[in-house]
C-alpha cells in the first residue's frame, strides 16, 4: 500500500494530545508479572541445554537439545566450529520492536539479544527502520545490492513482492533440515498446517518466519453491556439481549444503540481512514459466503463486482452513521484516544489494545477494567454464522539473499520464532510483536500482559482469520481498492461502482503482473483460509 497513507505506529506514538494515553502504557508492565530475583535460578533445569535463567519460571523457556530452539542453537554451533558462521548477524527490526530484544524482562532475567550471544558466540547487531518504512528500506537494499543485512523484517503481505524480487531467499531446505515445528499440536500456529501457509508461505514455499501477530481483534466495553438500564432499554427497542453482536445485522443495532454523540460516544470505531479501513470491509465482504467469499476465483477473476462485495461494501458505508463525523480521517491516534477516554461501545484494533489501555499503570487510560473481547461479527449463511478476521502489517522475518551466511541467519529466525522463546520474547511489554501461538496463549507472562480473558478470544479471532493479498503486486491490489472504497465513503461513487472500479483495476494488474503467475499464488493462498463456522 501507498507508505503515504499509513499512519505508522511511531506516529501513533508521536502525534501529541489525542494519544497521551497510549503512549503514556508503552513500555509499562502489569504491575503483577515482575516477581523477585529467585535463589539459585541461574541453573538450567535438568535436560536443558540452553534458554533464558534467573527468575522464577525460567524453565518454561529453556530447552533441550531436541526442541527446534535448541536444534538452531546447536546447527549454528556447528557451522560455527567449521568455520561456516559469521561473527555478526545484522538483522533489519522496525525500531517499535526492538526492546523486546534488547530489553532484559522479567526483573532477573537476560535479554534475548543477550542470551542469543552468550549460547552462539555470534554478535546480533540490530538496526532499527522507521515504522512504515520497512518495506520501502528492504527495497532500496535489494535495488542497490547494499546487502547491509542478512535478515529483513517487514509487513506480511510483502512475502510475494519480495519472493517474486528475488531480494529474499527461499526457506524450504533449511526448514527440512532443522524442524521448527510450527505445526506443532501443542505449542504451534493456530490451526496447523494453514496457519503455518497463512503466516509463513508464499505459493507453497516457506520465505519467512512469522515475528508478529497482528490478527484484527474486536473489544467492547463491559461497563456499558452490563448496565441494567442500558440492557433493558436495548430490549426495549431492538426485543433482544444486549450482547456482544455475533452478527454485522446485531452488531449494526448495537452500534446504533450507542451512538450519542452529543455525550462524546460513538458506537464503533473501527476504521475507514484510507491505509487502515479496508481491513474492516475485509472482514465484512469475506463472511457473505460459506466457508469464506474469496476474493478471486481459481480462474483469477475478481469476485468482489457481485451481489456481495456490492452489499459488503453498501454496510461499510451506511457504518459511518454509528462513527465518528470524522471517521474517514480518524486513525489510530484518534482510535486508541477516544477509546481510552470512554468514546465508544465497540471497536477492532490491534490486540495490543487490552495490553495498554485495560493497564492500572497507564492512569490516562478511564476504560481500565472495563474492556471486554469478543469474536468478529459475522454473516448468517445457510445456518451457520461466518466470522472472519484479516491479519493485516504483522512483522515476518525473512533472509536476504545477499546474507553471505543465510543458514545461520535462518536459524536465528528459527530460534526466536519457536514457541518457547517467541512466548517470552512477546510477553516482554517492551515492543509490538504480539502473540499467536498456542504456546502463547496458555503461556503465564503472556496471559498476564495481554490479560487472560482478551487471550482467549484472539485465539479464536486467529482461528476465523483470512488472509489479505499477499501475492505480486499486492501494493497495487490494496491501493485499487482503498482508492475506491475512500471514493465510496465520500459519496463520490455508489457502492457498484466502487467494486465495479476495483475489480477492473485488479484485472490489469493481474495481466500487467502475469495472469498464470497471480493464479498460481490464488490457488496456494487458499491453503491459508479458515474454515471454522458458529452455530447461531
């Protein structure tokens, strides 16, 4: 997408008075997860070779030799004593993230950054990238052959750009040959395989190792739910339940039911700036059908001129009546702002947003203990209700082809995105990158940093979560229809005409990329796509 038109989260950070709130959590954990130093707890446990020590719990991190964090450790000592390995790995990190590695968390316990040095021997130099600039700064050194680094870490659905580029290497051998068990049924990706081809693959092949989980998550707020009056007064009006909406119909009422804007509440806030708000008509348009409406069909049609992406797009519209005035212009300053400040009943965000703003150490924040979570609304169809999410930025790190030692950088990638390592670099309130693991969520620190009830739900956002383009030319697939859809939002083009615009736009894109090229990627992306459907 256009960089222009996203604002970044260092801007979220940056942008003044309308995000004293959040800013003001960042770097603050629950006040509850800093135990004391424990007596003798610089011993590994029994049968573990490597990990982090010195605070209570340390074990749950460590490892054995037969684990994939430990394999990459003991394949990068390997190719050390042959001589294969460098003294330094530089990796590229959007500089939001980087005190989770260098950052020590808990109170006793090394960095990673640290403990990665002390076990390996090799210096780890991490060179931070503006946010909203990882992908423009990859570029220019896959353009110039700078090879400045031997590991990128940038949006998601970059992995076909950069594949197709030949700026980032191809995984497949070294995933053979170490095992990282993403799969795992225990402590891997949410559902498997498919969210392994959701995170990590492009047309089959592994070119990246998911660092984030940037899965699009929905709270309300309980204070409001839970009124008496409010709950009788919702009856009253709509002769059912108030309720976290399990549909865009319900969730369509409750909105309208909150929207009072002369109080300073809107009913929900997610967004429609242009950059961001296309996400939330995702969610919309890929629930019309069971068990997902695509977005192309095998043939490399686009699917969104029809009956659903029309109407999907006409809700998105009508929506802007429970926003605010602003709404087209609102990102996630504005958003994280209002909500911290009581403005609104529902919104989609982050999953980060429970983390800082439901927090007693941020006192800006008025909704602590007030949040709620709850699955995306969905669409009734033929009994079932879909309910979709959409993972949207979400750092991956993956190899430069110009690394003169891409195993090792490899391995390091294997090393920090395995479940035991990864679930206490994520808990560490230091950085962005978020949980999506199962390790992750049943992990302790993770529970308490993101709080247990929030934990749950992501969960199962991740599990109903389709993924966006992520094929060649995906900037200009998204930047068609963000243009049409801001050009629906202001009313200069009807909703049939948005979709009509974007599908013949996406058309030329695909011939101007390759047509066998894009639907060779269509097919493998569909090994991505959840199938869970609720009963109503």
């Amino acid at each position: 997408m256009d960089q222009t038109h996203r604002m970044s989260r260092r801007q979220l950070l940056t942008s003044g008075g309308k995000l004293a709130v959040y800013g003001a959590a960042i770097g603050i954990a629950p006040r509850f997860i800093r135990p004391a130093r424990a007596e003798g707890a610089d011993a590994l446990a029994p049968g573990m070779i490597g990990g982090p020590t010195g605070f209570p719990g340390a074990e749950r991190y460590q490892y054995g030799p037969d684990t994939p964090e430990g394999r990459a450790i003991e394949a990068i000592k390997t190719l050390k004593g042959a001589g294969k390995a460098p003294t330094k790995i530089v990796m590229a990190l959007s500089d939001g993230s980087i005190g989770q590695l260098t950052q020590p968390f808990p109170v006793g316990a090394p960095s990673i950054k640290d403990l990665f040095e002390k076990e390996t021997g090799i210096t780890l130099e991490i060179v931070g990238l503006p946010n909203g600039q990882e992908f423009t700064k990859t570029m220019q050194d896959i353009s110039t052959s700078g090879g400045a680094y031997d590991i990128y870490s940038t949006d998601w659905n970059r992995l076909g750009d950069l594949a197709e580029s030949g700026g980032i290497a191809k995984l497949d051998d070294y995933v053979e040959a170490h095992k990282p068990q993403w799969d795992d049924p225990e402590r891997g990706y949410v559902n498997g395989a498919q969210g392994v081809a959701l995170l990590n693959q492009y047309r089959g092949s592994t070119y990246g190792v998911s660092l984030d989980g940037d899965f699009q998550t929905w709270v309300y707020r309980t204070d409001l739910f839970g009124d008496a009056a409010e709950q009788a007064a919702f009856k009253d009006k709509y002769g059912y339940d108030l309720a976290p909406p399990r549909t865009w119909k319900q969730h369509s009422d409750v909105a309208a039911f909150f929207q009072r804007p002369d109080k300073g509440m809107f009913g929900s806030t997610d967004l429609r700036n242009q950059g961001w708000g296309y996400t939330n008509w995702y969610q919309r348009f890929t629930s019309m059908a069971s068990p997902n409406q695509f977005l192309f069909g095998d043939d490399g049609v686009p699917l969104i001129n029809s009956e659903n992406g029309v109407a999907a797009t006409q809700a998105y519209i009508d929506s802007l009546s429970h926003h605010s005035p602003d709404a087209i212009s609102w990102g996630w300053p504005e958003q994280y702002g209002n909500f911290a400040s009581g403005g609104a009943a529902m919104t989609c965000a982050f999953s980060n947003l429970p983390k800082f703003l439901d927090n007693a150490g941020n006192t800006g924040s008025t909704v602590t203990g007030k949040i709620g979570s709850m699955l995306p609304p969905g669409t009734e169809v033929d009994g079932k209700i879909v309910s979709r999410s959409v993972l949207w930025f979400s750092l991956t790190g993956m190899v430069s082809s110009q690394s003169e030692h891409p195993e090792v950088a490899y391995l390091l990638l294997q090393w920090l995105g395995s479940a035991r390592i990864y679930s206490w670099m994520t808990a560490n309130p230091g950085g962005y990158f978020d949980p999506f693991s199962l390790n992750d969520f049943a992990d302790p620190l993770v529970r308490e940093t993101y709080h247990a009830y929030h934990m749950d739900i992501v969960r199962e956002t991740v599990a109903r979560t389709v993924p966006s383009i992520n094929y060649p030319g995906a900037t200009a697939f998204h930047n068609a229809l963000d243009e049409n859809l801001m050009a629906s939002l202001t009313g200069a083009k009807t909703a049939a005409q948005a979709m009509a615009d974007t599908a013949d736009a996406w058309a030329k894109i695909t011939r101007r990329t390759g047509e066998e090229k894009i639907i060779e990627a269509i097919k493998a992306n569909k090994a991505a796509w959840p199938t869970v459907l609720d009963p109503v």
